[in-house]
C-alpha cells in the first residue's frame, strides 16, 4: 500500500460525489469571472453583474445541498457513528 493508500477510506465511493464536486468547480469559476466582470466593467452594467453573481451564489448553495448527504456517507475504518466538524 503507498504512503496514501489510506486515503481511499475518506474517499466517497457512490459515484454521485465526484461530478457534484466538478459542477460546484464550474459554478465557483462562473462566479470567478463574474466578479471579475463586475470590477472591470462600466458603472451602468454593474447592476447585471451583481444579479448574476447572486444567481451563482444560489447554484452554489443548491451544489452545496447536494453534496453534503454525499459527505454523509463517508466512513473511516475507525468509524464510531460519531460526526466531527473540524
């Protein structure tokens, strides 16, 4: 076993996890561009960037809803049906 391997323990393996986490990259990257739009843009247009960085951020949250029971599932071999927020 590599000096990683135990990672694979921490590591969902329903396959609904991983492409979550990449629609929830995607979304972070619009938002990356749209603020980045927002403080290069001209005064009159600020007012459609701030509506869709507010539309982002509402995606985002929906992403978040969906991947939180995945994280759920999550177990570690020293699992005690104990949850920890670090």
């Amino acid at each position: 076993m590599s000096s990683f391997g135990f990672l694979k323990y921490f590591v969902p393996q329903d396959r609904k996890f991983f492409p979550l986490f990449d629609k929830a990259v995607t979304n972070l990257h619009e938002g990356g561009k749209a603020v980045y739009q927002l403080v290069t843009c001209e005064v009159e247009e600020r007012p459609r960037w701030f509506r869709k960085i507010e539309q982002l951020e509402h995606a985002g949250d929906e992403i978040t809803h969906e991947i939180f029971p995945e994280l759920g599932k999550i177990s570690s071999p020293h699992s005690t049906g104990k949850t920890f927020i670090v």
